[in-house]
C-alpha cells in the first residue's frame, strides 16, 4: 500500500518523457479510427500514384526543384496538362487486378500545381488546364465503385506557393519574392484539406509529404489544428506522415520511404519502430513521377518478395506507379502489377489479414501468421531441410501452401525441422516463396 504514491509519479514521469508512446496510445483514438487502423494492417498491400504537372517531362516529380524552373515557365507547362487518356475505371481495375486493396495518389505534390477542383487557388487542374476534369473525383467514384479505398497524397511543402515563406531546404530557385505570410499558407493547406475530405466521400486518409522540408520545432505546421480538423471531418480517415521521424500525437501509420521498417537503407528513415500499422512506400523503378529514360523496374520475383518481407515486419507495401501525361499506365508497371496480382491469387491467404509471425525476420525468409495458421516464406534458402526456432507452441501440421504437399516436421524442446517436398529445392524466380503452412496448437497471446 505504501508504494502506490511512490510509483504513480514515476510511471506518470516516465509517459511524459516518452512523447512516442503517449502518441500512440490508444485510449484518445475514437472506434471509428481503431476499427481503421485494424483494416489497414489487414490490407497489406496498397497501389501509389504519382501523377501532375512533371509528367509532361518525363524527369520524375522533381523536376521543378532539379533543373531549377522558375515559377513561371512551369505555370506555362502547367496549362498544357491535357491527359485525354486518362480512364479512372481502367486505372481501378488495373490496381484491382494487381490485388491491393488501396491507392494513395498525389493530390498535389511539391511543385504546388493541385490535382483536384479547389476553390483555394486557380492553380488547379480544372481551372488552368484544357482538360477540366477533376480525376481525383472519377477516380474516388471509381474506387467506390470497386471497392477499394483511396488515400490522398498531400504535399506540405510548396515550391509555388507566394506563402510558404521562410523557405526550407529547397524551391530556392523558383523566383518567388522574398516574404510571405506562413500563417495563410498554412489556412490554404486547412482549406484543401477540407475541400479533399469533403467532397469525395469517405476516404482513407492523408499521407503528408514534405514537412521535413523545413523541420519542426523551427517551424510551427500547426499539425494539432490541421489533424484535429481532418478527425473532426471524417472520424475514420487515417494519418500517415511521411516526416522520417517517429509517430507524432493523432497520427496514425508510421510510413518508411524505400526501405523496410527499421532498415535505414535510403538514409532518411528512422530506425525507431513505433507500435501504429506500419508501411514500406516503394518505387517500382527508381522514380516516383514518370521518368521517360528510367528502365530500372525491379522483377516480379523481387517485388514478391518484398510484399512478403513487408507482411513478415507488420508492414504494408504501398507500391509506386508514374502514370504518363496523357493518363496511360507505363506497360512495364502494369505487367508487374497484373504479374503480382496473378501470384496473390494463390498465395493471398499467406499475406491478406495477417500479422506478423512467431520467428522475427531471418535471411532465410520470414514468417506470417493468422489464428493458430502460422506462414512460413522461404524467399532464400538453397536447401530441402530448414530449421526454426521454437514456435511456442507444437506444430500438429504442416503443408506446402499452393499445392498441400506434407511437409516432414521433427519437433524437439528447441525448435522444428521442417523438409520440403523434394523437386522445390530453391526458392528462385519461378518460386519465389515457398510458403509452408504450420498448423500450431491453439497458444495464449
Ligand atoms: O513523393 C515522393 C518524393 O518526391 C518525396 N517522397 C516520395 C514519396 C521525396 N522527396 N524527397 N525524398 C522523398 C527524399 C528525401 C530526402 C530528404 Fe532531404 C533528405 C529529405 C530531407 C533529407 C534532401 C535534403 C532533400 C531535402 C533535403
């Protein structure tokens, strides 16, 4: 009884201290954006759309930035946006096909030009281009229509916005004056965001980019105004900040650019894994935005793999598309796109609704799980005979996934011999997973 006082001060100190988990702990986040969350880690896999202005260029969707367009020209180019191929039922039948289950698409990137009808700026693609239409609404209709929920991508940093002064680290060079109003630019994102989470119905949420532009605490982005506006307007929409830091208060994913969660490949990625649904954003070359000379697509059999490695940490894999100026998908992606889908529809049951398994990530592979059904993905691993730590709990059945070939289990104290049926002795680009189903006695969690 004498401890109780002693102890409350310190377990209250201690919360205080760690901004993180109070960020993410659970009481203050309504059912509607718990039941949410639980969706997304259920997804598992989600289609990225970059598409605007650059485009046109075929230079990715830095181009302003990179080859240092002032804001004028690209206002010219702007006004030549014309994408008369564009068909949001074709482009939702493609992701359908590919099996994600959500697209995030740029709404408006860093070069400032919106994707969508605003009333908060003329700079908008149904007012300044010949095409007049507003492919995020036929595009949110569609995935209406089919079943899938869309994202928006939103850009926080500006490169033509007069307001988005002080400057950050880069839109240098793009010939705005210098001075500006912060506060009004940052009233511009709160009535976009509004126009965006009033007018296409219900959506998934906003994935924010930019703000490590110009890194908090220097400047204020008001991110408890603008993320208590987005709740209030639609209590189920998810926040997913692509700051590179930890989760923040109201957030709700914690998004890794090109690398898996933790691995700090690219440089920029915390290593810091919060306990939010996670998610891998990934080129499928080396661009976001089309790059007309960009022929680096990465495999069918190294996208698998990298879906299944995602799923194995608890992640989603958002992967990237750069639709071309005239609204067509490069044939390149929507191969690899129909390819995966094609591999999903047998081996989704691995991956859809799962979370991560009992064996942490190896080099051999990964392990997912669904009730008492643990995955067991053998990406890479030369040998028959694979041998795994204790799953705790004892295995009474074991099948190769695709075609329920038994699978030889020798149980001990310390782990479980599995040996793979004989002619699959690696796991290479015709099998690039070989899935092995453990049925485990039922355990406590
Ligand atoms: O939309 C796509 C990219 O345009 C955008 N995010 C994806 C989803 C993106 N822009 N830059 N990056 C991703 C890489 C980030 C680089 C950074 Fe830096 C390193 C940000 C901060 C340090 C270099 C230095 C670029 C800005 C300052």
């Amino acid at each position: 009884m004498m401890r109780a006082p002693r102890l409350l001060p310190l377990w209250l100190g201690a919360s205080l201290l760690s901004r993180g988990l109070a960020a993410q702990a659970t009481d203050s986040v309504p059912p509607e954006r718990l039941a949410a969350r639980q969706w997304y880690r259920d997804a598992k896999f989600g289609m990225f759309i970059h598409w605007g202005v650059y485009s046109l260029l075929g230079q990715g969707e830095w181009v302003m930035q990179n080859r240092e367009i002032p804001v004028g020209p690209y206002e010219w180019l702007a006004g030549t946006f014309n994408p008369i191929k564009f068909d949001a039922r074709e482009w939702v039948s493609v992701a359908k096909a590919a099996g994600v289950r959500y697209i995030t698409i740029t709404s408006r990137h860093h070069d400032g030009f919106s994707m969508f009808a605003t009333k908060a700026t003329r700079y908008n693609i149904v007012d300044w281009t010949p095409f007049k239409r507003d492919p995020l609404k036929e595009l949110a209709d569609e995935c209406h229509r089919q079943g899938l929920k869309l994202f928006f991508y939103y850009s926080q940093l500006d490169w033509h916005h007069p307001d988005y002064w002080p400057r950050g680290g880069t839109g240098h060079k793009t010939g705005r004056p210098e001075n500006g109003d912060w506060s009004r630019y940052l009233d511009f994102l709160d009535s976009q965001l509004t126009e965006l989470l009033t007018n296409y119905g219900p959506i998934g949420g906003i994935w924010f980019d930019g703000m490590w532009d110009k890194p908090s605490p220097d400047a204020d982005w008001r991110l408890p105004r603008t993320y208590a506006l987005i709740h209030r307007l639609q209590p189920a929409a998810l926040i997913v900040p692509n700051h590179h830091q930890a989760p923040l208060p109201g957030e709700d994913v914690q998004t890794f650019e090109q690398d898996l969660p933790g691995a700090n490949t690219a440089g920029f990625n915390t290593e810091e894994i919060g306990r939010l649904p996670l998610e891998t954003s990934l080129t499928m070359n080396d661009s976001w935005g089309f790059n007309i000379t960009d022929r680096r697509y990465k495999s069918v059999p190294e996208l698998i793999r990298y879906l299944v490695k995602a799923a194995g940490r608890d992640a989603n894999l958002l992967l990237n598309i750069g639709p071309r100026p005239d609204g067509t998908i490069p044939p390149e992606a929507e191969e690899r796109l129909r390819e995966l889908g094609r591999w999903l529809t047998t081996y989704g049951g691995s991956i859809y609704g799962t979370r991560r398994g009992p064996i942490s990530p190896r080099d051999w592979g990964v392990t997912t799980e669904r009730g008492d059904t643990v995955f067991v993905h053998v990406l890479d691993w030369p040998d028959r005979v694979l041998a795994l730590p204790t799953l705790g709990a004892r295995v009474v059945g074991a099948r190769m996934f695709a075609t329920g070939e038994r699978v030889e289990v020798k149980q001990s104290e310390t782990g479980v011999v599995l040996t793979l049926p004989a002619g699959r002795q690696t796991s290479g680009a015709e099998d690039p997973d070989r899935v092995v189903v453990l049925t485990v006695e039922a355990r406590r969690k």
